[in-house]
C-alpha cells in the first residue's frame, strides 16, 4: 500500500460529530472534504439532513454537497464515480482528500472497491413491486429479498423500502444477487490506500445528542422547508423518503400532531444510528474513535495512524 496515496475516510452514526471533526483535520493538515451522505447530495434540503453551513465550514472545500435536483435519481455508481473524480482533483491540488459522511453503501463502493452498476429501472417491475406494498405490505417484499440473498438484507432493515426493492431490482435486471455482484467487484484492485475512521459514542449520549438535533432543526424551520421544497419540486423519486422529510409530510397531511412527528422523527433517527453504527462495525478496517468534545484528541490519533 505504500505507493498508493492516502485517502482519509470519518464515518459514523448521525450526530456523532463527523463534520466538526472533519473540518478541524482538515484545517491542521491541507485538506478537503468529499461528503459521502445520501441526502445531503439534494439542493435545498439543508435542515433536515444537518448540512454544513459556510460558516461551519471555515473556508475549507466541500465536494458533492447540494448538486442534485429532489426531482432526480441518483445511484450509488454515480457516486462512486464523482467521489472519484473529486479525489483525483483534491490530490492534484496537493492536498489531502477526506471523505465524510454515514451512508455505508457510498463509504463502501470507495474503500471496497465496489462496482453498483447503473441497472437500468424497470418501471413495470417497480409498479409490480409497489402493487404488492400496497395490496401485502412491505413485509412480503422483505421476504421476497430475503429468499433471494439473504446476506444482503443482514444490513438492510425491514423499514427500507428503497434498499429492498434495489435488491430485487438488482436479482431482476442482472439474474445475480447484489451479494455476488459485490464480491465479484471486491477482486477489483482499491485505488487509494483508505484510513478509515468511525467515530463511536455510549449509547444514551448518542441518543440525547439526536433528540437535541432533532429540536434544533425544528427551530431553524424544517417544517417551511419541506413546505417549500414540496411548492418547488413537483416529483421526488428518493429525495422526500429521506429520514427528517417523510416525518414533516406525514404531519403536514395530517396523519401526525407535531409533537408525535417530532418524537417520531426522534425515534427513527435512533433507529438509524443504530443501523449505521451495526453497518460500520462490519468494515475490518475501521479504527474506532471515542465520540467526546475533545476534537484535538482524535485528530492526535488519526494523524499517529496515518504514518
């Protein structure tokens, strides 16, 4: 891995401090930052998803942020290829690429290797799949995917409609599992040497830092954006399933109080850490951070790693 130049990747869980941390690193050592966070790529959805503010972000470069319209798909292989060319770009400039963000499948598809091909949709196959959400519940999907690749649903949880169907979609479209596509790419040779760093907190902590989150984004106004975001955008492929955004159109359609969405929203957020956190865990290579305020610290240890 000598020659191969040095990529620095901060994951973890939501609210875990991953943007703080990462934007002092990059400040001490001439770095840039490439988010890896699959709600913050949307424009105008900024509360909801905790995006860095110019001001947070201290002069320091942010790739990948606010470039894609909620009316549009965006895939894991676009990704892969954009976090890509943005790499190759930091590293020209002769500074130090660090990627940050909690989406697991976009940290993977870089330090893995991974190849998600662009799978053309077939619409039918989606009608046929939402047909059966609707008439059996998303539970019979689950099931569906289960019988199908078992290892791949170990990560996906049986709330994800999205990442369920894509696993069908994927057996429907290629006749292979997203499994055995995985480990086909895995032979592939890893361009960068990656320092992966996760960022772990005790529990309870965790929790009341996302109960706090959640509050806060209220405050700033997240109810007006999703508001507003539903005025500009008449179609949302993936953009409004995003965790802080289904919560505020079910309340705005009636279906919850706002003290019920805010805990609702408070609970699947935990929820998400949750999964996050499991999805981590099973990256071998990830040094472990202990979640606290003393941000020197843990670049101190990030910065022994990495020689």
């Amino acid at each position: 891995m000598e020659n191969k130049q040095k990529v620095i990747v901060i994951c973890g869980p939501t609210a875990s401090g991953k943007t703080a941390l990462s934007i002092e690193l990059a400040k001490k050592i001439n770095g840039e930052i490439i988010s890896a966070d699959s709600m913050q790529i949307y424009k105008d959805m900024d509360i909801g998803n905790a995006k860095p503010s110019m001001e947070e972000m201290q002069g320091i470069e942010h790739y990948l942020l606010s470039f894609v319209s909620p009316s549009e798909r965006y895939s894991v292989a676009q990704y892969k290829q954009d976090a890509k060319n943005a790499i190759k770009e930091i590293l020209e400039k002769g500074k130090t690429p660090i990627i940050v963000g909690g989406t697991g499948l976009y940290i993977d598809s870089l330090i893995y290797e991974i190849e998600y091909n662009d799978i053309k949709i077939d619409e039918d196959y989606r009608k046929k799949l939402e047909n059966i959400i609707e008439k059996d519940g998303l539970d019979k999907l689950y099931k569906m995917a289960l019988e199908i690749d078992s290892k791949a649903m170990e990560k996906i949880s049986q709330n994800d409609k999205k990442r369920i169907m894509r696993v069908l979609e994927i057996y429907k479209s290629t006749g292979k599992t997203k499994t055995q596509l995985e480990l086909e790419s895995r032979l592939n040779p890893v361009e960068y040497d990656y320092k992966v760093f996760a960022i772990n907190w005790d529990r309870e902590i965790l929790y009341e830092r996302i109960n706090k989150r959640v509050d806060i984004m209220i405050k700033q106004g997240l109810i007006d954006e999703v508001k507003n975001i539903l005025q500009k955008y008449k179609e949302f492929p993936t953009a409004m399933q995003g965790l802080g955004y289904k919560e505020v159109v079910d309340y705005l359609n009636g279906l919850y109080t706002k003290d019920e969405m805010i805990e609702k929203l408070k609970m699947e957020t935990r929820r998400y850490a949750k999964r996050q956190l499991t999805w981590f865990r099973k990256n071998k290579q990830t040094k472990w951070l202990e979640g606290n305020d003393n941000i020197e610290n843990n670049i101190k240890i990030i910065l022994e790693y990495m020689n």
